[in-house]
C-alpha cells in the first residue's frame, strides 16, 4: 500500500513516514505545492496525506485537481485549519476524512487503514475470493483454511492484485507501487517477476487456482 504525505512541516512528516512505513506502508513526501502536483500527475496511490496550508499554493486546489483527473486515490486531510467551512469544503470536493491537527499518529494509521478498506474492500476487514481469505486487519493469508506466509511485498502484491481483478497492470505500475518514487531510479524491474514468481508458488503450493496471469509484453493480471 503506498501512502503520499503532502506536508510542509519537516519533523511532522518524518514522524509520519517512520510510523506508517513500521505499519507496512510505502510513503512518499512532497513539501510544497509544486512536489504535491508533480506527484498526483506521475503516480497513483492508495491515500493521500494532505495538509491544506501549503508553500505555493492551497492544497484545496489539490483535491481539486484529483477530481478533474477522475483520481481514485484516498485523501485524508490533515490540517491545523479547524474550521468547520474548511472541513465541508474538503470533503465536498471529494476528501475521504479530515483530521486536526494535533493528533496520535495511531489515530492517522487507523484512519489511513478506514479509508483504504472502504475504497478497495467494500468497508470490510476480511477479503474473501473464492477458496483465499485475507484478513486485512490482521494482516494473514488463507487458502481453503490453510495459513500461507508471505514477505511484506508478496502481501502487498496480492492485495495490489485483488483490488485490481481482471485488470491488466504493467510491470512499472507494480514496481512504483512495491518501492514508490525511487523505482524511477532503478536500473530494472526484474525484483518485480522475483516478487511475483514466489507468491504464485506459495499460493499454487497452497492449493490455490493460479489466477495470476502473464500478459505478454504488458505485465500481469488477476484472472477471476
């Protein structure tokens, strides 16, 4: 799952980043403006993290942007600006949540994790496709009963996929989404076949229907 926090104050966004990436998220970080938009145009992610106040511009004009690209990420505000106009304002234009500032860090994750589910999984905990279950709460895997044990990307690939079904996504798709912005900078994407090898085996090994799919020249798909 990969996070963008849009937030100007340095110590308040590390603080973020280090929390939620102990929780098994990808963050990113934009400081201005200018880094927000730049983001939101390149990549796509599964909640963004957006302080209204922001150097060079309103990060209202953010949202908005969102929704002219007809964007499906997540958004959570998170702003000193308290006011109960700014929080209408926001969620009109199509915010999922809106947090004041101060607040616990655990609170930030369970709200992070409240909105992902809703988006993806039908505002449930428990994932259930045919003879898998995952437990998004608990962060395990079953097949017809059995416990499969992933790493953390394999897991995250599977839930990548799921909420992807029948989809076809490209092999730079999945490497932005398993490693964020940095996966500009790699020289390949072949850790992205290694990843995918090994959660077919696990699943397959487990009794599972290999709904994981080759598209050739494109990259993969899950096939329901």
């Amino acid at each position: 799952m990969k996070i963008l926090i849009i937030e100007d104050e340095t110590e308040l966004a590390n603080s973020i980043t280090t929390y939620l990436s102990g929780e098994n998220y990808v963050c990113e970080l934009a400081q201005d403006f200018g880094q927000a938009i730049d983001k939101i145009n390149l990549y796509q992610y599964d909640c963004i993290l957006l302080d209204l106040m922001l150097p060079g511009g309103d990060g209202m004009q953010i949202l908005e942007e969102l929704k002219s690209q007809n964007k499906q990420d997540g958004v959570i505000i998170i702003s000193a600006k308290n006011s109960l106009d700014d929080k209408i304002k926001g969620l009109q234009i199509g915010a999922d949540d809106y947090l004041a500032k101060p607040f616990h860090l655990s609170e930030l994750s369970a709200r992070v994790f409240s909105v992902i589910r809703r988006k993806q999984f039908t505002n449930s905990n428990i994932v259930q496709q045919n003879e898998i279950e995952i437990n998004i709460l608990a962060k395990t895997v079953l097949v017809n009963d059995i416990p499969v044990i992933l790493t953390k990307r394999e897991y995250a690939l599977l839930l990548y996929f799921i909420g992807n079904q029948n989809r076809v996504i490209s092999k730079n798709a999945l490497a932005e989404h398993l490693s964020g912005d940095i996966a500009d900078m790699l020289d390949n994407h072949d850790f992205v076949y290694s990843h995918i090898k090994n959660l077919k085996k696990k699943l397959v090994d487990a009794g599972c229907t290999n709904y994981l799919k080759s598209v050739y020249g494109t990259g993969y798909k899950w096939e329901i």
